[in-house]
C-alpha cells in the first residue's frame, strides 16, 4: 500500500511540473512580446529575446531529456549557474 500511495504521489509530482512547465513557456512568450511592444525594440532585439525562450524551453525540457528527476535536475542547474557565474566574473573581471 505505502509503495502505492508513493508511486501515485510521484506521479502529481511530475503531472504538476508538466503543466507548470507549460504554463512557463506561454507566459514568457506574453512577456516577450509585451516587452518588445512597450520598449518598441527592433526586430533583431526581440530575436535575441525570442532566442532566450528558446533557451529557457530546453532548460524545462531538461529534466526529461537527461533522464533526471526534478529535484536532481535542479542540482545540475544551480551547479551550472554557478559555473558559468563564476566564468562571466573572470570575463567582466
């Protein structure tokens, strides 16, 4: 029973994180669009906004692709964020 009830609480888990997820990727293109409206930025700026959606969808989809569960995934990305904070540090000196 106790295995049961766990599988299924696992299962929300990721049925939650799915639709956050999916909520996510619609609300940030709102806001891309909005920002490049209010701001009238060009056509090359929302690019370079549209390409960070992009980037933000395959970190969602990460999880999933690299076999991870959510929590583990999360780890990555902190140690990631912290890689590559530690490398603009060094670039911006």
């Amino acid at each position: 029973m106790k295995a049961s009830c766990l599988k299924c609480a696992r299962f929300q888990q990721l049925k939650g994180y799915k639709v956050c997820r999916e909520c996510y990727k619609l609300l940030w293109g709102v806001l891309v669009n909005n920002l490049s409206a209010e701001l009238e930025l060009s056509s090359e700026q929302t690019a370079k906004l549209v390409r960070i959606t992009d980037e933000m969808d395959t970190v969602l989809t990460g999880a999933e692709e690299t076999g991870l569960d959510p929590g583990e995934y999360a780890e990555y990305l902190a140690g990631k964020a912290a890689e590559c904070t530690d490398r603009l540090r060094h670039i911006w000196g």
